[in-house]
C-alpha cells in the first residue's frame, strides 16, 4: 500500500503544475479544474515520488538551475511506497476513501523535449509515468493511501 505524496493541478496547459492539499476525481473526467482534464485516456497522470528524488539528485549533481519537485513533470498525483511500475493497462487503484482509477497509458510520447529535459538532460515522464482514467470520483488529499483494488 502507498500514498498520496503531492497532488499537482494547473489551469493552463505546459506548464509544471502547483501543489494542493485537496482535489476532486470526477468520474470520467480527472481532476476538477486541471487542464489535463477530460482526455478520454490520460485523465490523471501519476508519477512516483521515489524517481523524482532520483531526478533531484541528477540535477543537484550536473548544478542545473531548475528545481525539481513534485508538479513540475506535469504529473497530477505524486504517489510514494507504491509500485507503479508494476501496473497494467486495466489494472485498478483506490485512491483514498472513494475513488478508483484504472491504468489506461504507459508513459508518454514527448515530441518535442519540454524545459525540464533541456535543463537536467532527461524527462522522466515518458518512462516512468503513468496514466488513469477515474472510474469512481471522490476527494482525495495528500496522505491518502492509494493500493490495488
């Protein structure tokens, strides 16, 4: 069983999105108020908190001038102490009291490497991001657990 660690909304896409304590899963939909919203396959984004530290230490190492945390890969739910590498497409989450989501995309294309690959020499999204559709909404907020169902 893992956590919520962040959650990250934005209201304009391509731009690394701000932390929140709160949101809402709106079933068929992502989070309420997020750009990402309403994509049929990429609702919400996850991202484990484990290689965003990896990340943090990358950059600290080359002395990049960007600062990595979680939001800035556009990732909606940042997620400790769970797998998500181990994931499928179908496979369920719980997250927090009510909400469920299920893998619907692993990793991302990126067509054109964003801000955060051309400071730090690489993006973690496309290899270790994962996405979800929400299948049961509900308020979820930083220090949920987040487990297969």
């Amino acid at each position: 069983m893992g956590k919520i660690f962040s959650i990250n909304c934005s209201s304009a896409k391509g731009v690394p999105k701000e932390q929140a304590r709160k949101a809402v899963l709106v079933k068929d939909h992502g989070i309420k108020g997020d750009a990402h919203a309403g994509t049929p396959i990429r609702q919400v984004s996850l991202l484990d908190m484990e290689s965003v530290r990896g990340q943090i230490a990358d950059a600290k190492a080359k002395k990049a001038a960007v600062e990595i945390r979680p939001g800035v890969y556009a990732e909606n739910i940042t997620t400790e102490g769970i797998a998500l590498a181990a994931l499928k497409i179908g496979d369920k989450l719980r997250v927090g009291a009510t909400a469920v989501l299920r893998i619907s995309k692993i990793g991302k294309e990126c067509h054109s490497r964003c801000a955060i690959y051309h400071q730090v020499g690489d993006c973690i999204m496309p290899k270790k991001g994962i996405f979800a559709e929400v299948v049961e909404g509900g308020e979820i907020a930083v220090g949920d657990t987040i487990e297969p169902c």
